[in-house]
C-alpha cells in the first residue's frame, strides 16, 4: 500500500447478511402507476415480405374462403358493410374494402379508465401492460393444495393483483365454481371494484350478463350513461373457434362492446398442429385473418369504438397433443404477431403462459421465455405474464409472487433514465486510489438506497447465512409474501354508500333470477 495515501475514513464494509437486512428496512419509493413504455426495439420473426405475404394471404382469405359467422345479427351487420352472406352455411364472405375500412376507423391510441385516474392507462403500440394469468378453473398454493377455483380465491387473487404496480387491469384470475354460473358475474364485479381500482373485466356470456357488468360500473364509479359511453371503463376479450368460426356469444360480445365505446381484446387461440397449421406462418396468417375479420364487426358496429388486435399462438407437443408454451415456436409466434400487429397500427395484446404442473423451473423458464418474446415482439398487453400453470388449468398463488419478481425488473427496466454527468462518476473514480473500492464513498452513499432494484423474493444472502435463516427455498419466501399482503387492509377510498347501491343492484337482479351465460 502506498504510504503517501491516507487511509479511506469510510464506513465499514458490511456482510451480505447485514445488507440484505438494511435493503430490507429501506424500501425503495414507490413505482408512479400507468402504462409503462417498451424500452426495447421490435425486434422481427420473418422479413418483412414474408409479413406483407402473410397479410394479403389473410385477406385473401377472408374475401375468398370466409369465415363462418353463427350469430345472425352479426351476418346482417357484415353483410351491411358489403360482405357477402350465405344464411344457409352461415358463412360470411369479408372484401379486403371492408378490412381495410375498419382499420382506418379503429383508434390507434386511447385511454382506459380505472377507478380513480392515478389509474388509467393508455393503450397504443410502444405502450406496456402487464395482467396475471386468467380464467383457470383451478386455484393452488402450498397450504391449501390445488383445488376448483371458489369466490374467495378469486377475492384473494384480485387483493394479490391490486398490491402490485406492475398489474394494470384486472383479468378474470380464476372462475369461482362454487357460486352457481347465472350469479357468477356478480361476484366478479363486486370482487373487482371493491378490491381494486384497476380496470376491470367482464366476460362476454350473453348480452344479460354484459349489461349487468356495465350497469355495476356506473352504479359504483358514479357515472352517467353518457359518460361511461365517453371513455372506456372495462374490457373483454374475444376469443374466435380456430379455424375460421366467431360463436355466438364472442359475436354478441363485439357487438354490445363496440355499442357502448367499451374495449374489446380479439384473440384467436391458435395452437400449430391443432386447431392452426403446423408451421408458424400458417399458424399466424389463420389468426391474422381471424382477428381482422372480428376487428371488422366492431367498427361495422360502431366506427371509432375502442379494440384490440390480439393473438395467443403456440405449438402442441407432438407426442401426446398437449399444449405448449414458452416454446422457441411460442417465441417467433410472437414475433411475428408484433409485425402483423404493427400493420393495423392497433394496440395489441400477446401472452406468456407455462404448460408446468407446479412452479418450479420448468414454470418459471417456460413464463419468462415466452415473456420474453411478447417484449421483443412489442406487445401492448401481456397477460399470462404471472400465476398461470398447467397451460392455464390452474393459477397458483406462489408462482404469482415469483413472476411478479421478473416483472417488477422489467418494470424497473421501464423508468425513463436521464443519465447526468455526476452519474458517469468521474470524479469518484479519480479520488479513488487503485484497489480502493466505492462501498462507502460520497458517489454510492448518495445512491445506495435508490440506485438498484429491490428485491422481492429472491433471498441474496450467502449460502451460511441462508442456512441458518431455516433454508427457506423460494416457493416458501412465496407463501409468506402472499399471506402477509391478504393480511393487509384494504387501502381504498372508502365508498360505503356506493358499495351499498352495487350490492342492492346484485340481491335484486339474483332476486329475479340473474343472468344465465349464453353459450
């Protein structure tokens, strides 16, 4: 050591153990709440002449081979437009006039409403969005095992979604079985927007049950007709019968959405080998198709109304016909659905997804590769993005927590950077003598707390400290972190005299009878 140089009169270096302890007791500030913005160029699956083949093979599609409609309003709609019509076969004949058309009228950009507008978010391409997994008709955590999907698992899993920032809008988690399917939506509603102030869901069942979802938002957020038809308040999503067949009460969805301005997601399912050619390309040009043909009803419905593109494409395994996700094929799936998206101009909606039984690393490599593909895609909305096993029969509570780990990086990733020339750090590095080290320096000391992302379950400490710490693995850390946010109360406004007229709204309509889905 060189004699000449003073010693550094800095804190001691502290151990893994005490850091750890000292992040922990420092939180760092919290995340301001929104749409975040994709800082990662789209990144391309196929060139673009094979995109733009795609594209005019889709349309060909539509104009040539069609695509059959089983609701009749909505064939009548079509065939208002311009498409030709054959009540007989129920088929409906699409010109690529009537495609192009819709996409001029459909919004490129607009703004969800939440239940305070800290909550809005808006949709547009570069924006992103991020929901846990939904729709499972299972629920599991390691306490309570894997069990059918009831009221208050779905409570507890939208009280889970509302705690985290890096949720934007509330998807339909899981279906609670135990109360009975005409009084189902109810419970839904009434769990969504008193839980949480995100936007909600409302499944497209049956015009009944649509109404319904509509009317408890206005009666709880205290809005006029006029201004819920101003801005949209809720979602759906639309999932075409692959290949070629828009059902009835997807159909009617579009339709009673687009009416009243609120938000449809469209999302042909299509698995390669399955219900979609093998190949990737068959597989999105299918789906591409698909959805122009849904996007076209909503605007023939009412031009300017507020949707969607969307796709969830993967690849079965070959052996047994099993779904697959978080597949090199899932991956360019998505990839190529940001190019075709990126032809509409619209917001678009992609999905992550893991076909694990339990959250382990098979769950969570398959989750964060087909994460990652709707990132370099450059989707608008990932859902699926946290919870979702057993390629979406289950939702598990642990494995919500552990991808809301790698969300909250990503959402970290998201923060605008303004780099200045203190950051650059010359000044530090100068004064510090060579084989010195920065711990305690003025340049950290000022950063320490906010600089890094703090961690959520990840245990950081050494392998010894760990060990004495009771060898908690992560799935563990997990179930605690859960427990403790449930044990929480609930932070929202109090809203007692609206709660009061939603749940009057929902014994009288169970009262006459509820609303049974349309299928």
């Amino acid at each position: 050591m060189n004699k000449d140089v003073a010693p550094l009169d800095k804190p001691k270096r502290l151990g893994r153990s005490k850091r750890n302890k000292e992040r922990t007791a420092q939180p760092a500030p919290p995340q301001a709440f929104g749409a975040l913005d994709n800082p990662f160029p789209p990144l391309n699956g196929f060139d673009d002449t094979i995109i733009e083949e795609m594209h005019q093979s889709a349309l060909k599609l539509l104009e040539h081979e069609g695509i059959k409609i089983l609701h009749p309003e909505a064939r009548r709609l079509y065939q208002s437009a311009g498409a030709r019509v054959d009540e007989s076969s129920e088929m409906v004949w699409i010109g690529r006039d009537i495609i192009l058309s819709a996409l001029k009228t459909a919004p490129k950009s607009f703004t969800l409403r939440g239940g305070n507008r800290a909550r809005d978010i808006t949709l547009a391409l570069g924006k992103l969005v991020f929901q846990p997994g939904a729709a499972a008709p299972y629920a599991t955590d390691l306490e309570r095992g894997r069990r059918i999907g009831s009221e208050q698992d779905f409570r507890e899993l939208v009280k889970l979604t509302q705690h985290f920032s890096c949720f934007h809008m509330m998807p339909p988690l899981v279906e609670p079985q135990d109360v009975a399917p005409e009084h189902r939506h109810y419970a839904i509603m009434d769990a969504m927007l008193t839980e949480t102030d995100k936007v909600p869901f409302i499944y497209s069942r049956g015009s009944q049950q649509i109404e319904d979802g509509f009317e408890m938002i206005r009666l709880f957020r205290d809005i006029s007709m006029e201004e819920f038809h101003t801005n949209p308040w809720c979602y759906t999503i639309i999932n075409t019968n692959s290949p070629r067949i828009l059902d009835l009460p997807m159909a009617q969805g579009l339709i009673d959405f687009a009416r009243a301005r609120q938000m449809s997601i469209v999302t042909p399912f299509t698995l390669m080998g399955a219900m979609a050619p093998i190949t990737v390309a068959g597989a999105m040009m299918l789906s591409h198709a698909e959805a122009l043909a849904a996007i076209a009803l909503v605007q023939i419905t009412q031009a300017g109304a507020p949707v969607c593109y969307g796709t969830f494409t993967s690849n079965v395994d070959m052996k047994s016909g099993a779904p697959a996700f978080g597949t090199p094929e899932h991956f360019r799936a998505s990839l190529v659905a940001g190019q075709l998206a990126r032809k509409t101009g619209l917001p678009w909606r992609c999905a992550s997804g893991s076909a694990a039984n339990i959250n382990d690393i098979q769950a969570a490599n398959e989750t964060q590769f087909g994460l990652w593909g709707c990132l370099m895609a450059g989707a608008t909305i990932v859902i699926h993005s946290a919870g979702w096993l057993e390629g979406g029969l289950a939702l598990s509570y642990e494995k919500l927590i552990t991808d809301s780990e790698v969300l909250k990086m990503v959402e970290h990733m998201c923060k605008p950077l303004s780099i200045s020339t203190d950051d650059i750090g010359y000044d530090a590095i100068a004064t510090m003598p060579p084989g010195g080290h920065f711990f305690g320096c003025d340049h950290t000391m000022a950063r320490y707390q906010t600089e890094f992302y703090q961690h959520l379950v990840a245990d950081l400490s050494n392998y010894g400290t760990w060990k004495d710490n009771g060898s908690i693995d992560t799935n563990h850390r997990a179930t605690k972190i859960w427990k403790d946010i449930l044990q929480q109360p609930n932070t929202l406004k109090d809203n007692a005299a609206l709660t009061a007229k939603l749940r009057q709204f929902i014994t009288t309509r169970i009262r006459e009878g509820g609303a049974p889905p349309v299928s």
